[in-house]
C-alpha cells in the first residue's frame, strides 16, 4: 500500500465519483478502480458500495477515509519540514482566482514571486466564483482567490484587503463631471451590472437597499470585462473595484468616480482546505499576495 493509493482514496470519497478522481491523480476511471479493489483485498474489508445510483462509504470505509487524512497529513507535514530545514522553496503550486481578481491583480504578484523563486512553478485558473471554492474543496488546487469570502466548515479563510468601489461611467455622462457621488444621486439611474449570482453583484444590492436607493438594471453580465463595455457604449453607469477600471481611465474610454458613502470596499481573501499543511513555497506566495497592491 502506497501514499498515492491512499492520496486516490480520498480522493475518490471527497468528490465522490471515479472519474472525477482519476482526473485529479491523472489516470484513467479503470486504474481508480483497480486501486480502490487493491486496498480492499489490503484491508479485507469492503470500503465501498457501488451501484449506478449512489456512492456510499461502509464503515470500515469511513474509518480508513478518516486515518488516511492523518496520514497524508502527516506525510505532507514530514515533506514541506524536510524542505523549510534544506531552505528549499521549489516545486509546483496551483491556484483558482476569480476573474476580476486574476486578470487585474494576481499577474504582478506572482511576477514578483516567481523573480525572487525561480525554481517554483506557479499555475492560476481564472474561474467563477463557485468554481473557485470546488476547485478548492475538491482538492483541484491548493488555494483559490476570492471576494466577499464565505465561511465554509472546510475552509481556512486568510483575509487580504478592502478593495475601493468605484463609479465607472461614460465620460460623456453628467457624473464625469464629479469629484465624487453619493449614493442617493443613482437613484433611477441606469445601471450595467453583474449577475445575481455574483457575489459583488449581491454585496451591493444590500448596500443599495440599505440606503433606500433603486437601480435601473438595463444589462447584466457575469464578468467585469462585459460590464465596463457595455458602459463605454454608454448603456448604463456601473460599480466595479477600482483596480479593473485602471486601464479604461488611462486610455479615457471610461471615468471613475469614487463613492462618497456606503462602505463600498470589496473585501478579498485566500481560501484553502482546513488542517491543509502549507508548503514553504505557497507560504511564501501567500505573503506575496498579503502585500499592498
């Protein structure tokens, strides 16, 4: 019996489904399978009871799922301590980050680390928010990125910072004309924003609402790229963090206004599996990250 057989097990259980654990350990359904049949001849026990319908764990399978835990973490734990007493920070760190976070802060970062750690290899998938957290959960990756972080009993959250919301409009519009707006002044105004579903998107229907104020959603899009084009064609006026109207406000495509009231700061934090052992190389990444923008 192997670690990597333990590793597939837990695997198998935690996202219940052979595929799906096959493609995490980057071997076929049949090899999940055959190693699965192998632990239970090991153990002279059956571990799972498989059918078409449903995927459930006997007891002796619940008791091994359980002992393997400790033992990969104890495993995990006896790798990354050889490493911190070598000083050896190498090897290979995977992470899921929504889009707006990824594509418009996360690449200097991780250019920064990489410069200082040449020998880690570092690999982001831009995703939704909810795929971020079962990328994270479904051991996909070792970390994800996320806004509005939402507590899960799994879940380490290490918060990063407040995000400034800003007001981004047409610089045709009457509000390119501002310092600054309150939040009262949108009322009736036509909006472009996000979703329902992401989490911004919900975080400021709550602020709305808890300043009596009322939206008109002309469009909505599940990503910030969308959104800021359909407010240069002046469709509407949009709130987004600041750091993704950056470039439009330089080129002039866009004017950003900043929020006068209403707490409009976007928090964003790291998010990784409970009792999971860092690596001296993912801390060092999640120091990085920790730095001011």
């Amino acid at each position: 019996m192997q670690i990597e057989t333990l590793k597939m097990y837990c695997d198998l259980v935690e996202t219940r489904s052979f595929t799906k654990a096959g493609q995490i350990n980057e071997v076929t359904q049949s090899a999940v399978s055959q190693q699965i049949s192998a632990l239970e001849r090991s153990f002279k026990s059956v571990l799972v009871e498989r059918s078409k319908k449903m995927f459930k764990l006997t007891r002796e399978g619940q008791t091994v799922y359980d002992y393997s835990q400790e033992i990969l973490r104890a495993s995990h734990s006896l790798h990354a301590r050889l490493e911190e007493l070598k000083d050896i920070i190498s090897g290979n760190i995977r992470g899921s980050a929504i889009y707006s976070i990824g594509l418009y802060e996360l690449a200097a970062q991780v250019k920064k680390f990489m410069q200082s750690h040449p020998t880690v290899n570092v690999h982001i998938e831009y995703r939704h928010a909810d795929q971020v957290y079962d990328d994270v959960l479904n051991h996909d990756v070792e970390f994800g990125l996320v806004a509005y972080p939402a507590k899960h009993p799994k879940l380490e959250i290490v918060a990063l910072r407040q995000e400034p919301l800003v007001l981004v409009c047409n610089p045709e519009h009457p509000f390119a004309k501002l310092n600054q707006v309150r939040l009262q002044e949108l009322q009736g105004q036509k909006f472009v924003g996000f979703a329902p579903d992401i989490p911004t998107r919900r975080a400021l229907d709550r602020i709305f609402k808890t300043h009596g104020v009322s939206v008109s959603y002309e469009m909505e899009f599940d990503n910030v790229d969308t959104v800021k084009r359909a407010v240069e064609i002046d469709a509407g006026v949009a709130i987004v963090p600041a750091a993704t109207s950056v470039s439009e406000v330089a080129k002039r495509t866009l004017v950003a206004v900043p929020i006068a009231d209403g707490d409009c700061f976007r928090p964003t934090a790291v998010i990784y599996k409970k009792h999971e052992i860092l690596t001296p190389a993912l801390k060092q990444l999640l120091a990085v990250l920790k730095e001011p923008a």
